[in-house]
C-alpha cells in the first residue's frame, strides 16, 4: 500500500481535519457502502443525518459507480462537518443530504489528495475529463471547472443553493471526471442500455482512462470470449447474432490503480423489428398489433375520426397514457392524425419520458410560435434539447404528423413529407427508459392538449421517407427512394477531391419526376449539388468514417432519406523524405532570443505553439502555463543558433495533436515498426533524464509503470533507449559509456529500429544493440492522465508510474522522430556546425529565364534557391539543387527577381548570400540598333529615336571624338527598353569638329 504525503484542508467553517490518500487497495465493490457509529434514534438530529446518509447512497449508487465504504459519525462537538479520503465522516451542526454529498466528495478525493492539488492551476481544473463533465452539465465557465484546495464549482455542493435533483447527479458525473483526472480508478464513461433486432450485433461500452483490464458480466455470470462473444476482456463487449436468449443485464468489471470497479448495471432488449403499437380508437383504447393497451384519464369522448373514430381530447382533464413497452426503442417511428383545436403555448401531441430531464415529444405551438419536436436526456448526456422547429400546427383540420429518429438523426413529417431534421447524437428512448408516456399531456405543468388524436402508431425502427409518405397516403404520387437502407462509396483522400460519385445512381422514382438531392446532415466538406453529384476536398481532421445523412425529393416534397458512408484516409506518408517531426528551436517568429521565455499554451483553454515543427507537417509543441514547466531560449547552441533550457523545476515540451492539428502525419497516431528518434542535448543534473519521451503508460507487460518511450540518460549517467510495442513488449538498450554532466558538450543520442534490429548511437558510434527481436509497432496505450494523453510526445520529461519525474535539465538544440530506421551517415541531426552563406553569387538572364551560378560551399549536401520580386524579400525557396548552379525557368520576360542562395547539411540549412538581381528577356535582335531618326534641335542638342526597344533590355548612346583607337564614353545613364520607340537627347559642343556615335544594347 503507497501512502501519500498528509494534507490539510478546512470542511465546513474552520475545522482543521488531517487526510491520507491511500491508493493500491484491492477491495473489489461495485457501490457505496456505509457504516453508522451511532444510534439514529438517540435524538433527531441523529437521525436527521442517518437519513440523509440513506438518501445519498441511495442517489450515488443509482447513477455513479465508486468503491468506497463511509464510517459516519454524529458528534454534535463537530461545528458543521468533515470527511476524508479514507472514508471518514463526520456530522455535527450541518446536517442534511447536500452536505452528505459535499462530504462524500471529499471522501472521493475532492481536496483530499496530492493528486487533487495539482490539478487546480488559477482557480482552474487542468484535468480533460472534470472539465467535459462540466461543459456536458452546468456549463457554467467556458474555462472548464472551477475549484480551490478546498473543492471545485460547480458539483461541489458548497452551499444549499446548489441542491438540487439533476444537481446531485450532475454532481457524480463530474467526481467520476475528476477522479479520472487525479489517476483514480473511476468511468469517464458509463454503458448505455441496449436494444436490437435478432441477428444483429449488440455493443456495450465504457471509458475508464486508468483502466488496465476488463471483464464483463451478464446477470452476474462473468463473460468470456468465443462464439458470438467478443471483447469480454476489454473496453468494449460485443454479442453478434444477438438473440433473446442474450437479453439480461450486463456490467463491466474494470481494474486499474489498484482497485476493481463495477459500472452501473445496463439492459439489453433483443426485439424483432415491428410495429409495437396502433391505437385506431374505434371506440376503444385497445393495441391493435399488440398487446401495448392504452388507458385515459378524465372523459375523453369518441368522435368522427379522419379514419372511422378518433379521441377527443377536451384540453381540461383528458390524456392517453401508454405503456412502457410501447416506447421501449432505440430507433423510433411515432405517427398520427391530429386535429387541433388551438388553444395555449406548450400543448403535447404526445411526450415519452420520465419527468423534465429525459423526454422526447411534439408540441404544436412552442412558446416561439413553432410546432416543434424536442429530445432531451440531461441525465445521461449534455443539459440541452435537440429541436425541430416549423410552421405551428394547423387548427381545425386533419394532419398528419411522424417523428422518425434513426442512428441519431431525427426528421419531422407533415402530411407526408419532411419539414425538418435534426442531429441527436446521444439520445435514444431505450437510455432512459420512459415510463411517462403520454398522449395529449406534457412531463410539465403545460396545458393539455385540446383536439382530436386518430391512427397513433408506434414502430421500433425507422419508417423511410416513402414509407411515411405512404402512411400519410393522400397522393397517388409515389416518393422517390433510395435502392439501399445504408449508402457506402469510395474513400476520399484528405486534401484532395473527392470526384466521380452521384446519389442519383442510388435513387429511384416510379413516376419519373425531376429529383432534387441535398445533404441534410454531415462534414462541411462534402458538397451535395442539386443533380446529385459529390464533390468537395476532406481535411486531414476529417480522416475516418465520414456519416452524412443525405435526402432526396420530388417537386411534390416527397422524398427519403438514406445515411452515406465516405471514408477518408490520409494521403500516404513518404517516410523516406524527411522526418515526421522535427523541432529545432530557432523560432525567431516565436520571439527566439537568448535569455527569452518560450511562449505556452493558458492552461486548456489557449493554444500557443512553443517550438514549429520544421518537418511541415503541423506536429508543434506547447508547454504548460506554469512557471516550473517552462523553457528559454538560448544562443548556446552546438548548431551556431538557439536551443532551449528548463527555465524551472519540471520542464515539459510536449504535442498537442487536438489543438495543433497535424496534416498528413500526425506523430501522436505513429504506431511504426521502423523508426528514429533523435535528440542534441547537453547534460546537466541526476537521475534518470528523458531528453525525448512518448506519454503512453499501462502498457508494458514486463513493468506497467513504463512509458512507451524514453531516449535520454539513466542515474548513472548512460545513455538509454527503451521502447515498448504495441503488444506490450519492451526492449531497453543502455550504453557502457558515461556522459557527465556539463552545458558546454552536445550529445547527439539516436535510437533506431528497423523491426527486428535495435540500436542506440551517442555521436554516431554504436554503444548497444539488440537483434532478432521482431517487436510491433511503437505503442500508443489507451490511458491518459491529468497532464498527459496516450500516444501525445513530451520533450525535456518521460512518463513513469503515471507521473512525469525523468526531467531533462541540459540544453536541448534539436530533436527529430523519422519513419525510417537511419544510419549514421544519414542522421538527421548531428554535431556538425550550419554551412557557411554561399559566395560569389552571379544572376545571367536569359529569355523567360535566369541562369544562376555561385562558389561551392565545401560542407554543403545541397543548397536553397529563394527568390522574391522586391529587394529583401521576403524570400520564397524555389528549388533545392545539389550543385552550385541552377537556372530558373519558365518566367515573365521584363520582370525583377532578386535572389539569395543558401547552403543545407545535415546541421541544418545555414544563412543567406549576398542579394543579385535579374531581368529575363528574350535575345538581343539586329533590329534593335536601329536609329530611326536624327534631328538637329540646335547647334548643341541632338535627338536620336531607337524604335524597337525591348522590354528587359537596356540602352545606351556612346561617344567617341576618333575612331582609330576609338575610346567611347557613355553619353548618359542609359533607358530600359519600353517595347515602343526611345528618344535620347544628346548634347552636342559646338568645340567639337568629329563626334561619332554608337547604340549599346544589353540585357539587365
């Protein structure tokens, strides 16, 4: 058992109360239990708090899942009350069940443990999970949640004003994300309950970040794999073939930091595909198809229907109520006539639910003047309601109204065509289970409803648009359909278009109308014309299975629906043409200076890039907002630029793959058998140091308390390269050399795999090796912590035992992570210094080109060709020659280029040349020396006129009083040819007795 160090903390008003947070128990409990030290009926206020404990454990073990057993107290000497994280609790002068729920949070960790300390920064939650608990429910800070040493807000139940019955529940969803965050065994998601057709497949999932195996039960009995059984042992439980024989209640076991923890118990259904009710109110309320009877409340009469009878519902005292089977569903279809009579706001055609958290229902007339249908779950999903909204119902005539929801979209038909549709990603009527369910009355206070109700049927799947159509059944017009239930087509590639696809291939019309086609739902990227055809480019966030819900219609408004499936892929990486990730720290747009602070990212909520990727690839680093996680930059730098040095205690660089948004190459997704990392780093300080680390944990089989990664020194001062597959095995290669510590040697470390070979190098030379060992891919894990996620690369810190410790202290120059498995000569970084800027640069133009030529640098690999159209730049790289010349081709003949050339080598790219500049144009022609004209304007001026000058040329008149020996001297500055006529004046000196004059042509 590990202890944590004691803290202290004040519950209620001015009680000191001393804690331990003891982690690695082994208890296995599914629930709250508790313990009562005293006699409930010793005096009221005694049993004041036994009831309000009841009460609470009753509420935490319907919908949260915690092990923890409560040793409650009553001691009246206790002014308010106190708890801690071993279980204790205490009551004295505060005593009811928000303070139970206050108290128990401590005993769950709520400012009771080191763990819970770390986590606030500012006043804000830093950990992923608390936060999502908090936008989900309250929503109250747009930051996350909020919270001091003490607790956080909301959910904390600090004060009776935060009481409340969706509160206390909203209040466990987010200590289950805290504890999550703190490392503590807890569900960041809970399974939901299920419902399918025989032979389909049923799914149960849960999310526990800490979790490192899984078991899942069925009415008790622990599950294993085989048959139609699979994921029996991991996050996710699938029953293929699902028949009745598998319907029971279901719960997953999952272990992790030391304890094993039983999520809240779910349902499967296993149901044929039927109508599950059909109320014709022939003068009864009798189920049809079914045995789903109604009854009602109040007087409702029958009266003349829109098909034989109808209910008539007189807005005062009358209702159906259906039974619970009769909504039970998943996918749903609610159809029926309806003939209003007007009347107040908020009326219900019908509402299925379990009171003013969890409903589906149709009113027609909201409080915006809008017949509209409405999905809520704020229990098991966020606090809001999915809406459609349109024109309010009709009063005093016979429509027909359907609700079809399907793989969480939902779609509103008005005599028989769709009105309106909406996206319900995690609303489904099986999750909560309505047992309310009425027609002509809302889960609200809201006025009955006034009108007639005929035909009102109820089906367990989703009705297609022609189906509905159909149903309605008031045209002789057929409604176009689509030939499938479900549309898949060809993959798309991010960045480029997506071509060649039309839904008018998939869609049919018996009466041969014109069909207009458009997307309902779905990824901004694809574009639906009219005509059916696709097109549109993926970005590189939209990589995997892209659902769109798309619909087609005739000029009448029928038409269908059908869900499309594209999925996108990236572009495939060319490993061998440069590394996935490279940071070298010399980001002078980031404010690079010696001595300067490296910027960081505002908690979670503002990214900020702390070192570009060079690679192009968009994989950037960030650092926390803490002064003890940050660097600056430095000029001491084996690579003549900058590096970077911890600027306090505990340095983290580390990829961000949400905010930054990698292209093509995401290097948190990299799960490559062949690989390099790299790193040129000082050393400085002890222990163990991870100059390059992989945060993925729980991982290894041979010690979980590994990361994925480490490159950097072990506490002797070895250099080391572990790495840990993606089927838990892990190799660790350490160097008989020792490196000691100083901030003037830069180390280049390198770890290498080719899959079978395992490789460390320290300055090129190979210190340990390991062969034949066929390891996986490089793993990612499925665990993430508070300031950490599986899979994300950290720079400057390694991961062990869930907590970052191996920090790296010495200056960091550069480091880089390839595709490919480098030798030496191709590292790509090194010891060497940058190249020196070329010399002796020389622009010739030539016609639409200009032929480049300069010294060759002696340690160069190649050079960098950059041009611009105005002097200084700034520069954009045209091409990257090997050798030292390289013309330039394809340009606009009269236009200005400038150029600089750089060298590259394996160091890096060194600095600029000196600035040339050219002018392409075509070849000097005969033509062009041609004088048109010479006037005498006096005694002392001449005028010649050049008539085809050419634009990118110059010219020039000289003189010359002899031509023996002739010594000719320019006349003025010259012109730039115009391609029309020039017209020089020359003066002329009335001294002299022979003047000779000739045309200069050059090309600039």
């Amino acid at each position: 058992m590990k202890k944590q160090q004691p803290e202290t903390f004040f519950a209620g008003k001015g009680i000191l109360v001393f804690c331990i947070a003891v982690m690695g128990m082994a208890d296995v409990k599914a629930d709250v239990t508790y313990s009562l030290t005293f006699d409930p009926a010793s005096s009221a206020e005694a049993k004041t708090v036994a009831d309000s404990v009841a009460e609470a454990v009753a509420i935490v073990n319907t919908y949260g899942s915690f092990n923890k057993h409560w040793t409650v107290y009553y001691n009246p000497g206790v002014p308010t009350a106190e708890a801690n994280y071993t279980g204790y609790m205490a009551f004295g002068g505060t005593r009811n069940t928000r303070v139970v729920f206050h108290e128990g949070a401590h005993t769950l960790g709520m400012g009771t443990t080191t763990s819970y300390a770390s986590l606030i920064s500012s006043g804000v939650w830093a950990g992923q999970y608390g936060n999502q608990a908090q936008f989900d429910t309250y929503n109250n800070y747009a930051d996350g949640l909020h919270g001091d040493g003490h607790a956080i807000w909301p959910g904390g139940f600090n004060y009776d004003s935060e009481d409340g019955y969706i509160e206390r529940i909203w209040m466990l969803r987010i200590m289950s994300g805290i504890r999550c965050d703190m490392g503590i065994m807890a569900f960041s998601k809970e399974a939901e309950n299920e419902l399918v057709h025989p032979g389909e497949t049923a799914v149960f999932r849960v999310g526990s970040p800490v979790a490192t195996s899984y078991r899942w039960y069925r009415n008790g009995v622990a599950l294993s794999n085989g048959g139609d059984i699979s994921g029996a042992t991991s996050a996710t439980l699938r029953i293929a073939n699902a028949e009745a024989a598998d319907e029971g209640s279901y719960y997953c076991a999952a272990t992790g930091a030391g304890e094993t923890l039983n999520s809240r118990p779910r349902q499967l259904f296993v149901e044929p595909e039927q109508q599950l009710i059909q109320l014709d109110l022939d003068g009864n309320l009798f189920d049809s198809v079914n045995d789903n009877n109604a009854y009602s409340v109040g007087s409702p009469a029958y009266v003349t229907g829109k098909i034989g009878q109808a209910f008539d519902l007189d807005g005062t005292s009358d209702y159906i109520v259906l039974p619970e089977t009769a909504v039970r569903s998943r996918d749903i279809t609610v159809a029926t006539w309806v003939n209003w009579d007007g009347g107040g706001n908020w009326q219900r055609i019908f509402d299925f639910g379990t009171g003013t958290y969890q409903y589906m229902c149709l009113t027609p007339k909201s409080g915006g003047g809008t017949l509209r249908l409405i999905f809520k779950d704020a229990i098991n999903s966020v606090n809001a309601e999915s809406q459609i909204n349109t024109t309010a119902l009709a009063i005093g005539s016979w429509v027909h109204l359907a609700t079809v929801l399907q793989n969480g979209y939902a779609t509103l038909y008005v005599n028989g065509a769709a009105v309106g549709s909406v996206e319900v990603p995690f609303i489904d009527p099986v999750d909560f289970l309505p047992t309310q369910n009425y027609i002509g009355k809302s889960q609200y206070a809201d006025p009955l409803f006034n009108g007639r109700v005929d035909d009102f049927r109820i089906y367990n799947h989703a009705l297609s648009g022609a189906e509905v159509w159909d149903l309605w059944g008031q045209s002789a017009n057929h409604a176009p359909a689509f030939t499938t239930n479900e549309l898949s087509l060809a993959d798309a590639v991010a960045s480029e278009s997506y071509t060649g696809q039309s839904l008018s291939d998939y869609a049919d019309d018996a009466d041969l109308d014109t069909l207009t086609f458009s997307k309902v739902f779905g990824p901004g990227w694809l574009k639906v014309a009219s005509n059916g055809s696709l097109s549109g480019p993926p970005a590189s966030g939209d990589v995997g299975d892209n659902t769109f819900l798309v619909r087609v219609v005739d000029s009448t408004g029928a038409g269908s629906d059908v869900e499309l499936h594209v999925a996108v892929s990236l572009p495939p990486i060319d490993y061998e043409a440069g590394p996935l990730a490279y940071w070298d720290f010399n980001d002078v747009d980031l404010g690079a200076a010696n001595g300067a602070a490296v910027p960081d990212s505002d908690g979670s909520t503002v990214w900020r890039v702390a070192a570009t990727d060079k690679s192009d690839y968009g994989n950037d680093l960030t650092t926390w907002d803490s002064a003890w996680a940050g660097f600056t930059w430095s000029t001491n730098s084996d690579q003549g630029d900058f590096s970077i040095k911890s600027a306090g205690t505990y340095p983290a660089a580390f990829t961000w793959s949400d905010q930054s948004l990698p292209s093509t190459a995401d290097i948190e997704s990299f799960t490559g058998t062949v690989f390099t990392v790299e790193a040129l780093a000082t050393v400085s300080g002890s222990g163990h140091r991870t100059v390059l680390g992989r945060d993925a944990c729980y991982l290894s089989t041979s010690d979980s308390n590994l990361g994925a990664l480490y490159l950097g020194l072990d506490d002797g001062n070895h250099a080391k390269f572990n790495y840990t597959d993606v089927d838990g095995n892990t190799i660790a290669l350490t160097s008989a050399s020792t490196y000691p510590a100083n901030d003037t040697t830069f180390y280049h470390i390198v770890g290498v795999t080719d899959g079978s070979t395992v490789s460390l190098y320290v300055d090129g030379n190979l210190e340990a090796q390991a062969t034949g060992q066929h390891l996986g891919g490089l793993g990612i894990g499925s665990v993430s912590g508070g300031d950490w996620h599986a899979g994300g690369w950290s720079v400057g810190r390694g991961l062990y035992e869930g907590k970052h410790t191996d920090r790296w202290f010495g200056y960091i120059d550069a480091v880089s992570i390839s595709g490919v498995a480098l030798t030496p000569d191709y590292f790509v970084l090194s010891d060497i210094a940058l190249p020196a800027a070329p010399t002796g640069l020389v622009a010739e133009s030539g016609d639409a080109s200009v032929s480049l030529n300069w010294n060759a640098v002696s340690d160069a690999t190649g050079y960098s060709i950059k041009v611009w159209s105005v002097s200084g730049g700034p520069y954009v790289a045209v091409s990257n020659p090997e050798t030292n010349a390289y013309i330039h081709s394809g340009l606009p003949n009269g236009t200005n280029f400038f150029y600089v050339v750089s060298a590259i080598n394996a160091a890096g790219e060194g600095p600029d040349s000196e600035e040339v500049h050219a002018v392409p144009s075509v070849e000097i022609s005969e033509n062009e020396f041609v004088v048109a004209d010479y006037v005498f304007e006096s005694q002392t001026n001449l005028s010649l006129t050049v008539s085809n000058s050419v634009v990118g040329h110059r010219y020039q008149i000289l003189s010359t009083d002899r031509l023996v020996e002739p010594d000719w001297q320019s006349v003025d500055a010259g012109f730039s040819g115009t391609g029309s006529e020039l017209i020089f004046g020359i003066p002329v000196s009335e001294s002299d007795t022979n003047r000779y004059f000739k045309l200069d042509v050059q090309r600039r």
